[in-house]
C-alpha cells in the first residue's frame, strides 16, 4: 500500500506549490547575485579612500614640500 502511494507522489506532475517553490528560490539567488554587486562597491569605495588618504599623508609628511610645517 505504502510503495503504491510513493509511486503515485513519484510519478506525479509537479503541482503549483513547486513552481512557487522555484521561482522563489530563483529570486533569492537573484537577489543575493545584487547584494554581492553592492558589497563590491563599497569594498572598491573603501579601497579609494584609503589610497587617497596615504597620498595627502605622503603629501603633509614630505619634508621636500614641507606641508605639513616640518622645519
């Protein structure tokens, strides 16, 4: 009896529920696919803040240009 209703879920058409079940699972991927975009953004932004500030560092610690008042 048991085997009987197990072929029968087996061999069945997948029902509306899988779909949805699907397409959910589609646009949760979708969406993590867009978090990653914005997190690499924000490394790449942090990334060229950083490097700004070594320049004006390197800038105001040259004894050459003397910005930043060395004597």
């Amino acid at each position: 009896m048991v085997d009987k209703i197990a072929e029968e879920v087996a061999n069945e058409k997948s029902s509306i529920a899988d779909k949805i079940i699907k397409k959910v699972e589609e646009r949760v991927s979708q969406k993590n696919l867009h978090i990653d975009h914005v997190e690499e953004e924000r490394l790449a932004d942090l990334a060229r803040e950083r490097e700004r500030d070594r320049r004006q560092m390197e800038m105001f610690d040259d004894p050459y240009m003397n910005w930043s008042g060395h004597r």
